[in-house]
C-alpha cells in the first residue's frame, strides 16, 4: 500500500478462545465427538431459559416500542433501574446519567481502552480475560502491563507487587479487577479490594472492575461490588446479563461511572466514550427493556441460587478430581463459571505427544503444533482436543506465561461432566508422564 494500514496495536488483538473452535468443528467433521469447554455460554452448553423469562421476553416483543432505536445512553427507566439498585444498597451514590449502555460488554471494553491517551495504561491482571488485555494492550501498540495472580494463593494479586508495580510505572492511570475473575474462577475478599481501592487513592489512578459475574458466588464466599468500597476514588464497573440470566445473544452490557466530577479529565474522559456512543446511535433495545422485569420477577432470586448451586457442585467434582495429579496446582471455583488449572514450571515440553486414532485429526495437529515458538500448553490443548475430543482454552492465551488451561462448569449433565473429567484427568496424565 502507498502508506502503512495496519494500527500499532493490530498484533496484539487475539482470541484464542474463538480460535480453537476453528480446529474443534474440524474434528467433529472428521468423526471426532467433541467436548466443547472453551467459551463461558451457558446457553450453548444447554442451560434452559425458564418459562416465565421467556414470558417477559415475550411480552416485550409485542411492543413496537422495542423494534426501535432507544436513547445513545439506554432507555431512562432501565437505567432508573439500575440506579435504584445501586443506591439502595448503601453504595457509593449514581445517577441515571453515569450508566451508559453497550451492545454487550466486549463493546464497553474496547471503547474504555480504545479512548484513552496511547500512553496511558491500565494494569491489567495476569492472567486475564482475552478482550480487556488485548483491547488495552491494542490502544497502546504495546504489550499488556499487568500484575501477576498467585495460583498458590487462591490466584489472588499480590498486593505489595501490585503497588510497586502501579509505583514505578508512572503511565499506569488505572487498575483491572474481576470480580469474581475470569479465568481463574477467584473470587476477591472485601478487604483485598479496599486495598486495591487504596492503592488507585494513593496514586491518582481510576479502577475498572469488570462484575459481570458479581451474582454468581458460592462456597461460602463473600465479596461486595466496586461501588460498595470506592469512597470517593474515580472508577467504572462493567457489569451485563450474558452471563447471569442468561442471554448472551442479546448483547447487552453496560458501565455504572463512579465519582465522575472528582476530577475533571476522568470526566473528560468518561464524555469521550459516551460521545463514541452518540456515533453509533444506540444500544440494543429489546433486553433493556425487559432487564427491570427480569431481574425483579419473585422466581429470580429463586433460580440464581439454583444456577449457584450447581456450579459450586461441579467445581467441587472438577477439584476432587484433578487435585491429585502431580505437577498440576487447581483451586476450587469459588465465583463465575471457570475453573483455571496451572502446571508446575518444567512439566511441559516440546516433546510430549497423545496418540491419536484418526490419521487425518494427527496431520492437523501435527500441521498446528509445528508452528515456530508455540506454547507448551498449547500445545498441549490441541493434543488434549485431538486424543480425547475434549476443547478447553491454553492458559497462556490470557495474557500470562505460566503453562496451564482453562475449561468450564457449565455441562448441565453432571453424568457427561464427570465423564469428560475422567478423560481430562487420564489425558493429562499420559501427556506428562
């Protein structure tokens, strides 16, 4: 071309979660029967909508309202909603205007990233969800800065590193939390958060707390959202219903602004993204129309716990079960719907193999596990989906270099889970043997 197309950050936009499945479908061609444990969607795996949600869903569709293009911001009264929510759980105080909706929550990702200045960065956890380490190292044209997850503590931050890291490095302006994370499945204590709070006081930073999962907790485990514990630092939570309804398809996400006017260029910055919205009209209207209905309905509460249960009865069965291999460390799932499982330094390498059945599955494996400086684990994944059919996600691909995958708990059928662990653990086991 007569001048350079490409951004700077273009070779930092990757997906390996979509990735894999390219190679899964082919396998299926092949006659390979799949476990598909790559992507969190529940409906995917099977998960039913129940009656009265599709009801409301239902009810809301007859409206011609819904058919059309709703406020940039999102329809007042959902956002009314939301607010009421908020505000009546003592938190720190919003107002309909500091909610701006988006077409699901990996679009208030990358215009949260995509609108700061190229030098400002947000310490991002390591490992972490693909889009925001891959938006935010894509503004900047350069690697993700990041904080590292202790998988033998929990895989929770170490604080003090934290600090020293946000210290030394005078372009971090904000700090990433997941709350419960993906993709390790932690779920935060209130006083690590109010740390974390402190440190973005201490420094003048922001905090983008990404809370999709922030109702799906269980093991006991408590944990209180953003707003709860900000005070009067500058900050955003993402919050969206693809994952705790569930309704993926709807795409449908939004950003709760805390504190907008305790410094006036977050305010700035905060006018910018709203501004992009106003480029693209709006978001999706039929979800936001039918959020109030559904999330106030008397059969809600009733069947978040039952999704809660399940999951936290799957991450038991998924822990017992993997707990025991040598050189694996795994934690319990306390939160979402992930479970992250690392191996120690040194068990994988470049030479370990699975035997696989169809010839034509070995060749493309073979093909893919040639490439120059692939990973170990992933290597290893796509041994894993071509011996025993079973697709998670290599560890790596979530901005972090320790060796290890990540896979759901989102099988309905406990019979089917349990099975497809069973081979999980064998596989495992001839590969490092």
């Amino acid at each position: 071309m007569r001048t350079h197309i490409i951004h700077i950050g273009a070779e930092e936009l990757t997906y390996e979660i979509r990735n894999i499945i390219r190679v899964a479908d082919k396998l299926q061609e092949l006659g390979v029967p799949v476990y598909l444990e790559n992507i969190g969607d529940p409906v995917a795996k099977g998960e039913k909508i129940p009656v009265w949600m599709k009801e409301i869903v239902a009810e809301q569709v007859r409206e011609d309202t819904c058919y059309g293009y709703c406020p940039t911001q999102g329809l007042l009264e959902t956002r009314e909603f939301l607010v009421s929510i908020n505000n009546n759980n003592g938190n720190c105080r919003i107002t309909a205007e500091d909610i701006i909706f988006f077409n699901g929550l990996g679009d208030a990702i990358t215009k949260t990233y995509g609108f700061l200045n190229r030098t400002a960065r947000v310490i991002t956890p390591s490992p972490t969800y693909t889009t925001h380490s891959s938006s935010e190292a894509a503004h900047a044209g350069l690697p993700p800065v990041c904080y590292p997850l202790d998988p033998h503590n929990h895989w929770f931050p170490d604080i003090k590193e934290l600090r020293r890291r946000v210290k030394y490095n005078p372009a971090v302006v904000g700090i990433l939390l997941i709350n419960p994370d993906n993709p390790t499945g932690a779920v935060y204590p209130v006083n690590m958060i109010k740390e974390i709070v402190d440190i973005a006081k201490e420094y003048d930073l922001f905090i983008i707390a990404d809370e999709i999962y922030q109702n799906l907790v269980f093991n006991g485990n408590k944990t209180e959202s953003l707003g709860a514990l900000i005070g009067d630092v500058p900050g955003i939570s993402m919050k969206g219903i693809s994952k705790e309804l569930p309704w993926p398809g709807s795409r449908c996400g939004w950003i709760e602004v805390y504190n907008v006017d305790r410094d006036p260029e977050f305010k700035s910055y905060i006018k910018s993204i709203l501004n992009a919205k106003m480029v693209e009209v709006c978001s999706t209207t039929l979800p936001q129309k039918a959020l109030p209905h559904i999330l106030s309905h008397p059969q809600y509460q009733d069947y978040l716990e039952q999704r809660r249960q399940r999951y936290q009865r799957f991450s038991q069965i998924a822990y017992d079960q993997l707990k025991s291999i040598p050189g694996v460390i795994v934690n319990p799932t306390n939160g979402a719907f992930y479970m992250s499982v690392a191996f120690e330094e040194g068990v994988l390498n470049q030479l370990q193999t699975l035997p696989i059945s169809n010839g034509a599955v070995g060749e493309l494996v073979n093909e893919i596990t040639r490439e120059p400086n692939i990973q170990p684990d992933k290597r290893f994944v796509y041994y894993l989906l071509a011996a025993t059919g079973i697709c998670v996600v290599p560890l790596t691909s979530f901005n972090t270099h320790m060796q290890g995958f990540r896979l759901t708990l989102l099988e309905p059928d406990e019979t089917r889970f349990s099975r497809m662990l069973d081979r999980l653990k064998d596989g495992i086991e001839q590969y490092i043997a």
